[in-house]
C-alpha cells in the first residue's frame, strides 16, 4: 500500500527528536530532522561570517550549498558540502541564530522543496516516513494521514534542553529558558511558515508524560490511520 507520512511539530524541548525517532524505529521508516537543516545553513553561515540580517546573503549561501541529511533513526544526522557536521549544529550560538536563518523566505523555499522530495522518495521506496519539525503538518506534508503537534511547559522544555547540553546550575536552566522562549516567539510569529497546530493535528502535552507513553499515542494513531 502507499507510505505512511508522520509530521511530528513543536517547539524545542518538547521531546519531537525523542519521539520521532522512536516511532520510525518501532515502524521501520525512514527518518527526517528538518530542524538540521535549518541549524546546517545557519552553521555554515556563522562560519563563514554572512551577516545573518542580509536576507540575500542568507538566501545565496542556502542556494549554493548541498545540503545532505541522513533519513535513518540510528544514522548520522547531516553533511554539508559532504562534510558531516552533527556536533557543530548543535552548539549554543547556532540554536540562538537559527531562527534569524529559518525565517528568510528563499531558504525556506530551498529546503522545503528538498524536505517534499526526500518525503516523496521514502514513501515510495521504503514504507514512509516520519519528519520532524515546526511546519510539517502545515506545509511540508500537508497531507500527511497521521499529524502530531508535541508541547510541553516552557519550564519542563527548558529543563530537558539544559540536561541535553550537559548544565547542571540553576543559572544554566534560566538562560537556557529565556533563550528557548525567545526562538518559540521568532518561530510563532514569523510571516513565513511559522510554527502553528494543524487543524487536524493531534495534540499532546508531554509535561507530565513518560516519553514511551507519548510514543505509544503516536503508534496508536499510526495503527488508525491503517
Ligand atoms: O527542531 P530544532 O530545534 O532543531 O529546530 C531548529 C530551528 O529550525 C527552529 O528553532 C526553527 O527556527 C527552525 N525550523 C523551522 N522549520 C522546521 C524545523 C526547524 O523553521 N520545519
């Protein structure tokens, strides 16, 4: 039968990259972090000193440079120009310059294109897909049968994404919270594709859940969806 396409969304911290990667393990589907590569240009831009204000900068280093994610749950993440850059993505000063990259236009135009063709490649090659990010529900795969909006509390986000980075002090927490509710803000309310709840997105608050309770709402929902 046809692949099944999983859009998994919401704001960081809320467990997607857990959960995503779970359910397409469990399923045997391929996997896809669009997040990476909106950090891999955003990376590749701080190190090569692009003003990230200048749109068409931003937008040309998009354009030009081959971006290669990996679409297996337990594979590597991303390669840029053939590089493998997974830790470098990762680091504070391209998660706080991120969003500046992902709202111009031209490089969301880029990737999603590529995004819909890695999607479309996995349905008809390997039994579907699940792909994580903040608009895979709402444009990517709008027709995806099974949509999953993830949250949980700016605090419990907060905490995971600190633990995540390896801090321990209670200073650590607070700037890691006031810097992931600056990036839900640029995320929620910029023009291009910001970060919403499909219509028919189904929506779980992880605050107080286990990971593998959450993942077993998505796999009952994948099991609906035949
Ligand atoms: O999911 P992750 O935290 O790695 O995403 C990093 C950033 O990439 C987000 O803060 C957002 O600015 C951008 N992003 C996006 N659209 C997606 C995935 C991520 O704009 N589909």
């Amino acid at each position: 039968g046809p692949g099944l396409v999983v859009a998994v969304d919401g704001p960081g911290g809320s467990g997607k990259s857990t959960v995503a990667k779970a359910v397409a393990r469990r399923l045997g589907l391929r996997y896809l972090d669009t997040g990476a590569m909106y950090r891999a240009v955003t990376q590749l831009a701080l190190e090569q000193r692009v003003d990230l204000e200048d749109t068409e900068a931003v937008a040309q280093l998009a354009e030009r440079a081959t971006i290669t994610p990996g679409t297996d749950p337990d594979g590597p993440t991303i390669a840029v120009n053939q590089v493998r850059v997974d830790a470098e993505i990762r680091t504070r000063a391209v998660t706080n310059a991120v969003s500046a990259v992902s709202a111009v236009e031209a490089v969301r135009r880029r990737l999603v294109a590529q995004q819909r063709q890695i999607v479309a490649d996995a349905v008809g090659t390997a039994g579907g897909i699940v792909v994580e990010g903040r608009d895979i529900g709402t444009v990517v795969a709008t027709d995806a049968p099974v949509k999953v909006y993830l949250t949980a509390s700016t605090e419990v986000r907060a905490l995971r994404r600190s633990r995540e980075l390896g801090e321990k002090g209670v200073d650590d927490v607070a700037r890691t919270l006031a810097e992931l509710g600056r990036r839900d803000a640029l995320d929620s309310t910029r023009t291009v594709d910001p970060l919403l709840v499909a219509p028919d997105a189904l929506v779980l608050d992880s605050t107080g859940m286990a990971i593998d309770e959450v993942v077993d709402l998505v796999l009952r929902r994948c099991g609906e969806a035949g």
